[in-house]
C-alpha cells in the first residue's frame, strides 16, 4: 500500500464526478485487483468474480443499465463485482494444495468439502454467502484503489436482470455491485459519520 491504511480510510469518499480524460493502465487495475483477491471469504472459497469496463463502448453499454449514472462513462474503468452462487466448485482447487504441501490432510479436506457441499444444498445460503463475501472484495477493491490514488464510487443502482442478459452472465454469478474507478473531477461533500458510541454495544 501506498498510503498508510488509516489514512486511506479517512480519505475515501464516494466519488460521482470524473475526470474523462484521465486513463488508467491495465496494471493499475491488475495491481489493485490483485489486492483485492486477498480479502477474506468464507472457507477461502473466494466468492467473486470481477467484469472490467474500460473501453468507452462497454461503458455506453453498461450505462442505460445503470439509468445513465455519469460516472459509468466519465470514470476510466468500471468494475462489476459478482458474487459465486456455487462457490463450493473451487473447493479442490483451494484445499488440493494444502494437502499436497501436507498442511491439510485428506481426510481434513474431505471433512470440510462435505459441510461445504450440505451448506450449498441450500439456495439461500448459497445467495447470501454470494453477497456477503463478494462484498467484501468490493470493500477492499475500494481501498485498494484510494491508496493507488484513485477515486471510486459503489453503485447498486443498476438493472441486474439486464446486466445478467447484456453481458451474457453465466447463471453462476449473481451481480452484487458496480464499482468507478478514476481521478476526481469534483471533490465529494463531506458526508457525517454517527459518533462510535451509538454504533457500538459493549458486552
């Protein structure tokens, strides 16, 4: 990180206002993807996948599915954050080199991708964990970007069901939230916080 992490946080605000002109490199966006693949998830099953739109055609696209917010066009990238409905599929490919390397045993994986598998027997929870660690990443993706110096703003005003038909969403993936990414055109009004007191409960 760039920053301090405190500071990234204090610093990031939502962002609707772009500089259009303003070009983000693929590697930008892959160091601060990179990062964001990090964040935690529920078995370390990684419940996300992530659409980059960064041409200006995909963004025109995508705009009348986000009822024509500007940041979609006037950000450099746009990042749809998608939550996996059958994460319990990565279960090999996330517990097979533990056990390789010997730091899980077999039978410990086996233990585990059976409560894995009997949990997505149910769509609901199958839903919310999509949600819920997709989040996540989207939380990090954000951070991610402030402390690479750039802007962005967390979008769930779009048209999921169009999204799903306009970009040919495999029935996989479930649309959680658009995210811009750029440099600031307009600074954001400082927005209030509620003082920690009534936020917490102390046991």
């Amino acid at each position: 990180m760039e920053q301090n992490f405190f500071e990234v946080v204090e610093a990031r605000t939502s962002i609707r206002h772009y500089d259009a002109s303003h070009k983000i490199s693929e590697q930008e966006l892959k160091d601060i993807l990179t990062a964001t693949a990090k964040s935690p998830s529920a078995w370390n099953l990684q419940h996300w996948h992530f659409m980059v739109f960064t041409s200006d055609e995909a963004k025109q696209r995508l705009l009348p599915i986000a009822y024509n917010q500007n940041q979609v066009t006037e950000a450099s990238a746009v990042v749809a954050v998608l939550g996996d409905l059958e994460a319990n599929k990565n279960v090999d490919d996330v517990y097979n080199p533990l056990v390789n390397r010997e730091a899980m045993t077999a039978e410990v994986k086996d233990i585990l991708a059976g409560q894995i598998n009997r949990a997505y027997e149910n769509d609901v929870f199958a839903r919310d964990a999509a949600f819920t660690n997709a989040s996540l990443a989207a939380m990090t993706l954000m951070h991610s970007s402030k402390a690479k110096g750039y802007d962005t703003c967390a979008m769930g005003g779009f048209n999921a069901k169009n999204f799903v038909e306009e970009f040919k969403v495999s029935d996989r993936y479930l649309p959680v939230m658009l995210i811009s990414i750029g440099k600031a055109a307009k600074e954001a009004h400082q927005s209030e916080r509620f003082d920690l007191d009534r936020l917490t409960t102390w046991l």
